[in-house]
C-alpha cells in the first residue's frame, strides 16, 4: 500500500485548512492508499539554531520530535502540506518546520548526498486557505512551498487555494469548497498512480 504523508499545520483542530486537508486525504484513501498525517502543531520541536553541524553529515543534532519525521519523507510515496496564511504568508508553525529541514539542504548542496534521489522527485501538493481575497497572499506562501519542495526533491504537481474563509471551520458551511478538495486529491492520485 502507498503512502500518502500528509501535514497538517494549522493550530486549530477542525480549522479550514484542516477540513480541506481531510477531504484530500479521504480521496487518497478512497483510492486504496494509506495517509499518515502529522500535526505539527503536536510536536514538540525547536527551531534550527543555524549552528551549522549538519553540514558535516546532514543530520540534525537536536533531539527532537524531528528526529521522527525526516524518516516518514524518505519513506512515503507522496506528500500533501496544508497551511492557513498568516500575515501574507505561511504560518509559523509550518515556516518553523521546514526550517528545520535546513540539514536536508545541506546534504544536498554542501555533501551532495540527498536523502532522497535527485531522480525521485516524490510527487506533492500544496493547500492553502487565506482570511482575505488578495492573491498574493497565497502566492507568498507558495513560493516558499516551491523552494522547500525542491530542496527535498519533491515535485510539486498542484496547489489548491481558498480564499475569503477566516473563522474556524466556516469552510464546512460551503461544501463547493469541500468538494473541490476532494476532487483535488482525487486527480492528484490519479496522477500519480494511474493503476
């Protein structure tokens, strides 16, 4: 069975992001495969201290719930990460997150050793729902999506974005926006695994 990790990191359980990010899920799982969904806003982690070790091997020395997660990249067949944005871009607990993946960047550029095969590019997707209409909003989150995507070899093959929704799970009262999530992780799995 694949794997679809999935990452969660709005603080609010039941937020809009998050019930976006299950109707993607529930059509991956639909489709035969397995989700493991991690909420970074359960971990306990630190953020990078920029001390610079891991450009000797490309392993974090903070120990960590980190620790926990680099293993599930390598080993899931694909990857979907869902934020709120939080003035204009990602939110904390997500920038704070891939920050740490900052060793990643390091055995990739300073050892050339990559965790994951620079021919692998596992498949991703990015969700995102933001309080105010304005595109850019999304957009300065997506950048920074892209960026990390390609620093751990990941493809990106789609983003879904939902604007105008503020107040905790108000999406559930709009199940066009639902529904769009839904059919998104429908396609994307379609697409990635045709069989």
């Amino acid at each position: 069975m694949k794997t679809l990790l999935a990452v969660a990191s709005s603080p609010r359980r039941g937020g809009n992001s998050d019930l976006l990010l299950q109707e993607f899920c529930r059509a991956a799982e639909e489709s035969g495969w397995k989700v493991d969904l991690i909420r970074i806003n359960d971990l306990k982690f630190k953020p990078c201290q920029a001390c610079d070790t891991c450009a000797k091997d490309g392993h974090c020395i903070l120990n960590d719930d980190m620790q926990d997660i680099y293993p599930k990249f390598i080993e899931s067949d694909a990857l979907v990460i869902a934020s709120p944005v939080t003035f204009a871009s990602l939110n904390a607990q997500l920038k704070m997150f891939i920050d740490r993946f900052q060793c990643w960047w390091n055995a990739k550029y300073t050892l050339q050793k990559p965790f994951i095969p620079e021919d692998a590019k596992h498949p991703g997707f990015f969700i995102c729902v933001g309080a105010l209409q304005k595109k850019a909003y999304c957009e300065n989150a997506l950048q920074i999506i892209k960026v990390f995507f390609h620093n751990i070899n990941h493809t990106l093959l789609g983003e879904l974005f939902m604007r105008g929704f503020d107040a905790k799970g108000e999406i559930a009262d709009h199940p066009d926006a639902l529904a769009e999530a839904y059919q998104a992780g429908k396609d994307f799995i379609a697409k990635i695994d045709p069989t």
